[in-house]
C-alpha cells in the first residue's frame, strides 16, 4: 500500500477549506484517510499564520514509513522546514509559443525596412544637401532656357514658311 500525503478538499462551493491527511493513494480524493497531519485554508492572507498548520511530529512519522507528499504539500513542509524541496528547472517556460515568435519575426521585419526607409530617405537628403548651391542655380537656369529654346525653335519654322509665302504672293503679282 503507497501512501500519500495530500490535501482532501472540504468547504462550500467557491469557499475551499482543506485537510492535509495520509491516505491511500488508491482513494478518492475526498474519501477515507489514514489520519489527519493539518490543514490548509486559501481563502486566507498569504502572511497569516492560521492559514496552514501542520502537526510536524506526525508527518515526520509518515514521511519515516515511506509516505510521498503531493507537490503542494511538499510546498508546505518546505516552509516549515521539514522536508526540503528540490529546485526545478524548466527552461522552456518562459519560451514564447510559436504565434507569438511568428509575430516577434514578422515585426522585426517591419522594422527593418522601415529602419531602411529612413537611412535611404536621410542620404538622399544627405545627397540633395551635399550639392553646391551654385550648380542648383546653374541647372534652373538651363531648364529656363531649354523651354525658351524649343519655343524659338517652333517659332523659326513658322516665320520661314511665312516668309516662303510672301514670296510665293509676290510671284504671283508680278
């Protein structure tokens, strides 16, 4: 027969009020034990001292004959100071689920564009900056004239063939 040292759950609904007991780990939660080693109330302040009270000298007798505490019990009598509980490492438990690592890629992705935008955007201002103030004039002016270039030039073709028909009247006259 295994024996356990565990909580049996009493109280109302909503109001948990428990007993730590010895029982046969065969039996119900709530059913027969073998004797009562405390009791354990949640509802409770953390700091207060009737929240658990163990009584020390027969649970040691039990954990002598092979009893094994449930895991909140052996909270318990670590704070008490009976048994000591050994430290548990579970290195994925702060690891994030795989949602949340899809979510942390794919906003690190928009951060680097934008971070990318914002180095392109600053050297092209760096690039605008960097021309001399004298050849930004110089390239306004030529694209003043060139308009004013094309303008003449449709004009010249207008007043040969206006000329050409002067000619043609004076031809006919004479």
């Amino acid at each position: 027969m295994a024996i356990a040292i565990r909580l049996s759950r009493g109280g109302a609904k909503k109001r948990p009020y428990y007993r730590i007991v010895a029982a046969d780990s065969r039996r119900a939660r709530d059913g027969k034990y073998l004797e009562q080693l405390g009791i354990y109330n949640p509802l409770l302040a953390k700091d207060d001292p009737e929240r658990v009270k163990l009584i020390e000298d027969r649970i040691k007798y039990w954990l002598g004959v092979g009893a094994q505490p449930s895991d909140r019990v052996l909270r318990f009598l670590d704070a008490a100071g009976i048994m000591e509980r050994p430290a548990r490492n579970n290195p994925k438990k702060g690891e994030p689920g795989e949602a949340a690592k899809e979510r942390a890629e794919e906003k690190a992705t928009k951060a680097a564009e934008a971070e990318e935008a914002k180095k392109a955007a600053e050297e092209e201002a760096k690039a605008e900056a960097a021309k001399p103030a004298e050849e930004a004039p110089a390239e306004e002016a030529a694209a003043e004239e060139a308009p004013a270039a094309e303008a003449a030039a449709e004009e010249a073709p207008a007043e040969e063939a206006k000329a050409e028909d002067d000619k043609a009247e004076d031809k006919a006259e004479g």
